[in-house]
C-alpha cells in the first residue's frame, strides 16, 4: 500500500499544473479521476456553447441543512464547470432523491430527461443497490437499460459510483457493485467516475478525516467540494479525445 502511495502522490506531482487551480487535498486524488472513454455529445454542446446537464443521484449527492444543496458536490460541479469554461453556459438540473436503487431511478429518468434535455447525464447510484441486496444481475440491468434511455435522449452519461466511508465498508458488500459499474461502464463504452477510491485514497492519506463517527459537516463539505472541482475536470478531459486523460471510444 506505501508503495502505491508513493506513485500516487508522484502521478500527482506530474499532473499538478492540470489542477493549478484547485486546493492541495483535491489534487492528492487527481490521478484517480481519469476517464477511460471520451463523451460523444458533450463537445458538441462546448462547440455551441451551452451545455445542460443532469445529475442522477440518491442520498449520497446530497449535504443536510439549508445550505446542503449549494455545498453538494453538483453545485459544486456547476461552479467549477463555469469558471473552467467561462464562454460556455452551463446549466445543471439535479433529480436526487434519497434511497433510491438503479431501476428506481430508471423509472424516473425519462421524465427527467424530456424535462432538463441535457447533453451530460451523471448518474450517481449504486449504494442503496448494495443496501438492499439487489440481485447483481439486476443491478447491471438496470444500468444498462439507463445508459440506453439517456443514449437514446441524445446525452451522454458518467457513472459515479458509492462514496467511500470506513466505517460502513464492512457492514455493506459495496464490491460486486462497483464491479459491476465498472463492467458496464467497458461494456457501454462510458466514461466511470471512481469517487469511491478518490474517498478512500483521501482517508488513508489522512487528507479527510472519514474515521471519526461524528458526522463532520464541515468535512462533508470539503469532500463535495473536492469531488465537484475533480468531476470538472474529469467531464472537460472526456470531451477532449485528444488529451491523455480521455481514449476516444464510441457507443
């Protein structure tokens, strides 16, 4: 594990004029946020200069309190988004609903679509499945059948997986589904945002304090922050096939 860590933080280094403009303890975990397959509608709309997105989340895309919603990681993703690409309109719908699994949100998702019309669908899912012991084969099903639906609607979709917490990791079997997230993601030729391992990368750095059994807002916060600011960077890489961090692939 040292030894990763080592060539993490030295990827890191390498990298870190990409990040100039983001804090230290996002950066830390920016060699993680590499998309594996180019967006296909995405730079079309940046050419246009507008791009509509939706984020597709449960409980984990949100913060609690009355501000939670302009701390959460997508309003944090719209900011960083809008300061990145300054001459491009960006406007972000979210349809996040706590406990929700994947076919609950498949359900939701063409009234979703007819009523944002987005280029970019994030779609966050995956710990409610493991919550409930969905059949795994269900669970990519559902995936599947999602990417086709938003396919379909002419938008693009980014899979974000379960947040990493250490101290719910050995109470729910989280595995098979984010193998199955990834599984689907090389299948459907889409682009996997591994928020889990960029969490737990940061909790075994000691870059977030995730151990402590208080919930810490103010951590919480940080996180949502960091994840926006790197979910930015990994969706303008995705709609670049030519840089090193997105390979061009097709649907």
């Amino acid at each position: 594990m040292r030894g990763r860590i080592f060539l993490l933080l030295a990827a890191v280094l390498l990298a870190a004029p990409a990040f100039a403009e983001d804090p230290a303890e996002c950066r830390i975990a920016g060699d993680l946020a590499v998309a594996d397959f180019a967006l296909q509608q995405v730079p079309q709309a940046l050419r246009a200069k507008q791009l509509g997105i939706l984020v597709l989340g449960a409980g984990s895309s949100t913060l609690p309190g009355p501000d939670g919603e302009k701390y959460a990681y997508p309003a944090r993703l719209r900011e960083s988004l809008a300061a990145k690409l300054p001459d491009v309109a960006v406007k972000l719908t979210t349809d996040v609903k706590a406990k929700r699994t994947a076919a609950e949100m498949v359900a939701a998702m063409p009234a979703a679509l007819a009523a944002a019309k987005p280029s970019l669908v994030i779609w966050q899912t995956g710990t409610v499945d493991a919550m409930r012991a969905v059949d795994p084969d269900q669970f990519s099903a559902a995936l599947a059948h999602g990417i086709d639906i938003a396919h379909a609607a002419g938008a693009d979709v980014i899979l974000v997986n379960s947040q990493y917490s250490p101290r719910t990791e050995t109470l729910i079997a989280l595995g098979t589904y984010e193998e199955d997230m990834r599984w689907v993601a090389v299948q459907q030729e889409i682009p996997l945002f591994d928020r889990f391992s960029i969490m737990k990368l940061w909790g075994d750095l000691g870059t977030f304090d995730l151990f402590t059994p208080t919930n810490k807002l103010d951590i919480a916060i940080q996180v949502h922050d960091c994840i926006g600011r790197l979910l930015a960077d990994f969706v303008i890489a995705a709609a670049k096939p030519g840089e090193p961090s997105a390979t061009a692939g097709g649907r």
